[in-house]
C-alpha cells in the first residue's frame, strides 16, 4: 500500500498512519497521549536543537534516513555536553511512497532512539505531491550535564582529539549514488557514550563538535574563528579506511571536507589530552580516535604533512555533496 | 538572487544564508552564538511539540507560510496551559527560490515570534531539488503554567466554548488556489493571549485545542474518544463569516470540516462558562468567541440545529484539503 495525499488531511487516514506505524514503533506514555504537545520535565539548564534530514538514497549501507534524523540531532545535544533526553520528529512524506518504506525508517529510527536512550514524545505528518521521497525533521531537548562547553572556548596549548575515521557517510552515499562497487559503510551513530565518558572521567572539555555536513575542515575553522585562535592539525594523524582513501585518490576528494554521522572532535586541556584520548579509544564508536593537533596563538587553520609541507585550510567553499544528510 | 544547491552544502554559502537573512530577523544571544544546541532555562514542567508547514501557495491573504510556522507551534504549545518560550526552526528550501522571499518568510516569522514573545534559538537548512519551493519545520518548548489541561480531561456537564469564526484559514488558501475574487482572510495568529487571560483569571481549564486540520468536527471526536464522553454541538450557534458561509454553500463544503489557524476550543466547568466566555471574548482574536455545546454521558458528537435536527457528526474521511499548512 502506498501513502496518498489523504493520508496528510489530518482526519481518519492520518490517524491510522499514526496509530499503525508510528506508534507502534515508538510507543511511550508521553507520546501515547497524543495531545498538542508533549509535557516531560527535565532538570537544570536545557539543550535544544533542530535539524532536517533530506539524504538521498533513503537507505545505505550502515544506515537509512531515520537512523541519521535520530542520530544527527541526539549528536548535536551531545556535543553542548547534554544528556540528550526527547526528541520530537516531523515527517514530510511526498505521495507514493511505499507504506512498507515508511515501517521500515520507522523501525530504524525506534532502534536509534533505543540505543541512544532517548524518547520520541511528539510528532506531525505532512504529505506532499511528489514521487515516494521523504523527508523527516526531528528536534531534540537534553539536561545540560556540563555546562561552558562551547566553540568559542579554546584556548592556546589545548589538544584537539578526532573520534575515528574521517569521510565515511559521504563516502557511503557517493558511492550509492555511483553505483560503485565497495565496502564502505556509513558511520552514522550517537556519541553518547563517548561524551557520557569523557564527562564521567571529569575531563575539561573546551569544545566539542560532531563533524558532518563540511566536513573537519569547516569544523576546524569554525572553531578557529568563534575561538579567536589559530588550529595546527597534523595531516599524517588524520585517520582514514583505506577503502575512503581509495576512494578519494580515485574521485580527487579531500576527506578533510567529508561529511560524517558519527565522528566528533573535542578540545581539551594538554593536560588531560591523553586521559581523553584513553578514555575515546575505550568509547563505542571511538576506537580509531587520535590526537590530531593543538590549539594556537594564531589565527585560522594551518595543517601540515611531511610529504606536502604547510598549507593554509580553508572554509569549504564547492566541495560539497548536495542532500548528503 | 536565488538558492542553488550549493546553499545546503554546509560551507560557506550556507553560512552566508544564515547570516544574510536569519541572523538578520532573528538575533538573539542563545542563537547568535551558532552551536550545536541551544542552551536555555526553563522552570518547572515543559511543552515540547513539533509541526512543519507545507502550505501551497506560501503567501496569503493574512499571512504566509513563515508566520503559520510560528502561529502554529505557538499555539500547540499554548492550548496545553504552556508560556511558549522557544522555537527551532528548520527549512527545507527548493533550489531556485528567490532570497528575497525567504527574506520575506523570515521577517514574518520573526514578527509572529515578537507578538507571541518567543525566541528562535536554534536551526537548520537544507536545500533540495525542484522548483523553488519551502517546507519549514518549528519545533518548541513552553513552561506550563496550569498542569493538567488535557484532551481526556473532560467531563459530563463541562461547557465548550470557541474563540471564533470557523473555516478562515482554509477558505482562504482554497479561494488562493482557485483564483476566487473575495474578501477572505486567514485567520492565522498566535493564541497566546486568550489562553494567557483564561489562566490569569483562574479559570479551571478541563482541555484547549486549537482548530486546524481536520476542523472542528475532527477536534470533537478526539476530545469525545479521549474523555470517553459525548459532545453535544449547537450548530446555529457556530459562528462562520458572510463570505466563508457564501463560499461553503457556492463549493458545498462544510465549514465544520475547514481548517483554522487561529481559533482554538477550551473546555471548562459549566459554573465558570460564562466568565470564560467573558475573557475570550475580551482577548484578542478572540471577539467572536461563542459558547457552542456542552459535554456529555454519552459517546460521539451529536450537533443539532433547528432547520436540520440532530445528527452524528463523524470524523473527517475525504474532505481535506492537501497542504493547507
């Protein structure tokens, strides 16, 4: 069976979309309710974020678009240092998609939420003219476990930390859209348990940040600029799967401007660099983190490689891939 | 000017979209700092509801696709006894729109938000294939102010009362779409005040929704299947305007079925009915409210009116109309 525009009308037919699928998946007593909004309580300073996902192929390897709406929004509370607590998902579905389609995201996004440990309270369904795409909106709350942590705190001497191989997603969907035959696989993940780690651990985070749409080195100069300082990476530390590097050199990609859905970096104190590092390494999702370089008394980002010297990294500018997330 | 694709990459365009225009309308502390998450405080219990928009065409007579972004999260937040506090916002934009219309759409939202004294903390952009079109997505948060305000909340005896004229919203987008020469207007507004005024003047509020898809008829049955009680509705008191009703009876509709997007229900205890009635009818946007029926043993909706009977009035099944908001 397949959605039509009066499944979006608001009346018997949106109801059973909700009741049938929705529901099912992420059934909890706030949601359950089905009033205009959610009511939950929460403590203390709170992190709320939004964002929209519009990837395209809806599924690939390690992952589907309800995967990534989880995943992207639980990483962006996680990243302010948050314990990602509720989140809400808005489904913009165009006509003539499969029912059987829908189950599926619906699964994932159930499962994502699961291991994330985070409830799905609220939610709302459009339907659009089109040709069976989908697009989902999920905004997230979380209690602030750490506060100050921000991409205008570093400071000069402090380390900069990168949780595992660069380029993976982007690398995934390209290959997709390609039809390349190859083993790579999305890393779309939450990064709960390594933020929950290192805050835990008591580690001195300045910043955190998950790297996705722009790739490290739009991150890398965000920070710079929010930070008034300068960024020194290390091209030889960055870590990269073999099969992406393949990849580039074929393509002419720089994984340095690559989208991933589960890779964070996180600045702390020279003093605490290789506690957190250990503490990373030891996080699901975080066993390829390196240290990757340091924070300056300069301005914006110089990365350098025995091979190719010094060079300045700059903003990406053409690079990027469209509907990547 | 106009978006392409490159607006969406996350790198300097995207950057520059944001600045350009929604930094521009919405600017504020939490949201100029442009982290991953909004950091906010909220005291007590939270509403966190989430709604996108699809509306077709994206300006109207009344408003635009932006203002009904904000009016309609707002209100959500509103009719569960909550002080809207926060909003996201995530857009999804067409390539080929033109930045003058989504600077347009913004100073709208911003506007609504100053009129209903919320704050756009945090968002989200991506841009997508076809042909200059936007879908925006609000989510938000609110402090409840009176707990316990729910749709199963009702009891036989209760009095319903309605902050206006029915069907504005959806004659108007239906007279847009048709090249109908009339005067209609979308209602569309924040019912903030209303709901603020009632919880000031303590009024014991048993359930509020406002009215939107699916109209009035779809809100009873919800309210009627959740209380598991009867509704009983005066239709010759129903308040519709000249030109809705001449539009109705022209393209037999029924304006029990149309959607609003600045009207709301509140349902309260039969003693304070005529005080409700009082402080609606002296809010704004609420100069038309009526009491319409009253709660009781029974199941269903039952409306009845002098020419017609009574009769059952059932739940919406094909009438809607696709994107109305």
């Amino acid at each position: 069976m397949r959605i039509d525009m009066i499944h979006g009308n608001g009346g018997k037919q949106t109801s059973s979309l909700i009741n049938d699928i929705f529901i099912k998946y992420f059934s909890n007593k706030v949601l359950n309710r089905l009033e205009d909004s959610a009511i939950v309580s929460v403590k203390g300073k709170i992190a709320f974020t939004t964002d929209s996902f519009v990837v395209s192929p809806i599924f690939f390897p390690g992952g589907d678009i309800g995967k990534l709406a989880v995943c992207g929004t639980v990483n962006d509370l996680s990243v302010m240092g948050a314990t990602p607590k509720y989140l809400t998902v808005g489904f913009i579905i165009e006509e003539g998609i499969e029912l059987d389609t829908i189950d599926k995201i619906a699964n994932s996004m159930a499962m994502a939420a699961k291991e994330a440990r985070v409830k799905i309270v609220a939610g709302d369904t459009k339907v659009i003219e089109g040709t069976g795409g989908i697009y989902i909106n999920t905004s997230g709350i979380g209690e602030v476990e750490k506060a100050g942590i921000s991409i205008s705190n570093c400071k000069p001497g402090d380390v900069i930390l990168l949780s595992g191989n660069l380029g993976d997603h982007q690398a995934t969907i390209l290959s997709q859209r390609m039809n390349m035959d190859n083993k790579i696989i999305s890393d779309c993940a939450p990064l709960t348990s390594i933020v929950q780690n290192l805050i835990k651990e008591s580690i001195t985070i300045r910043c955190m940040r998950d790297i996705t749409r722009g790739g490290l080195a739009t991150v890398l100069n965000e920070l710079a600029s929010a930070s008034k300082c300068g960024v020194d990476i290390e091209e030889d530390e960055l870590p990269v799967s073999k099969e992406v590097r393949d990849l580039c050199t074929e393509l002419e990609l720089d994984p340095l401007y690559m989208a991933n859905e589960g890779k964070m970096i996180a600045v702390v104190s020279k003093r605490q660099a290789m506690k957190a590092l250990d503490i990373m390494k030891n996080s699901r999702y975080g066993k390829n983190a390196k240290i990757i370089g340091t924070i300056t008394e300069g301005s914006g980002v110089m990365i350098t490689s025995k091979q190719k010297g010094s060079r300045i990294l700059e903003y990406m500018h053409d690079e990027g891939l469209p509907r990547i997330c």
